[in-house]
C-alpha cells in the first residue's frame, strides 16, 4: 500500500475515533474496518497480524463495554428498560436537536421511565446519574479500545 493508501486509512480510523466521542459518526467498527482494508492492501504478514490483534482488541472492547456499564448498573438498581427508554429518546432527541440530541433525549428517557416507576423525583435523578456514567464509562471504554488498536496499527505501519 502506498503512502495515499496509508494516509487515507490512517484518516478514516480517526474519524472512527472522533465518532467514538460524537455519536454522529461511525466508531470502532470504522477503525477495525479500516485496518482490515489496511492489511488486505498491504498483503504481509505484519499486516495480518496488526488485523488479528486488533480484532481480538475489538472484540474484547465489544465485551467489556457491555458487561463493566451493564453490572454497575444492576448494581444501582437501574433497569435495562430505563436505559431502552433512554436510547429510544436519544435517537429521537438526535434528530430533534442536532449533535446535543442524543444526549438530551437519553437523559430525559431515563428520568421519565424512573420517575414513572419510581414516582420520586430524587430516586429518578440519582438512577438516572447512574446512567449517564455508565454511557460515558461505556464511552471511555471503545475510547480505550480504538486508541489501543490505532497504536497497534501505528506499529504495523512503522514495521512494514
């Protein structure tokens, strides 16, 4: 792969970061996408290699992103069902009010399931803290995965 081929992948698997962060674009999928074409172009060894490892890293993020988040918020007595509702507000709140949407639709998702459910306004705001840091652990979680897979692929195309 020539050097236009690397700047372009190394583009695109910083788009997958920033869309790790801003929910608009596409994340991780982008950044394991973009080294698998990386490898597939350069055909060696070392590229397959970088592809596997980051594949096992993609995986491993996908895992730990939905078990850490999800156990804590068991944890807290916060039902998945509070966080569909978020989830449903927040794609809703994205079209609403652009990019600030999915955030203001998730939060008020939660809170109006739990207050629905808990009928106290303090019960509701304390669940619903609780999952706000549980997206944005899930967040730093992908974060610390395409930033481990981007050091990965780094290496492969210092190496290569």
């Amino acid at each position: 792969m020539g050097t236009l081929g690397t700047v372009l992948v190394g583009l695109a698997i910083l788009v997958g970061l920033v869309g790790i962060v801003v929910p608009v674009l596409p994340g991780s999928l982008l950044i394991w996408a973009a080294i698998g074409v990386w490898a597939f172009a350069t055909g060696s060894a070392t590229g397959w290699v970088v592809f596997g490892v980051c594949t096992v890293l993609y995986a491993l993020t996908l895992v730990v992103q939905y078990l850490i988040p999800g156990k804590r918020l068991k944890e807290a007595g916060v039902p998945g069902r509070a966080m569909l509702a978020g989830g449903v507000l927040g794609v809703v709140g994205f079209f609403v009010i652009p990019f600030v949407g999915l955030f203001v639709g998730f939060v008020l998702g939660v809170y109006a399931w739990e207050l629905n459910r808990l009928r106290i306004h303090s019960a509701a705001w304390t669940a619903t803290k609780h999952a706000m840091k549980a997206a944005g652990l899930s967040i730093l979680i992908e974060l610390t995965g395409g930033l481990l897979s981007t050091t990965v692929w780094v290496v492969g195309v210092v190496a290569t």
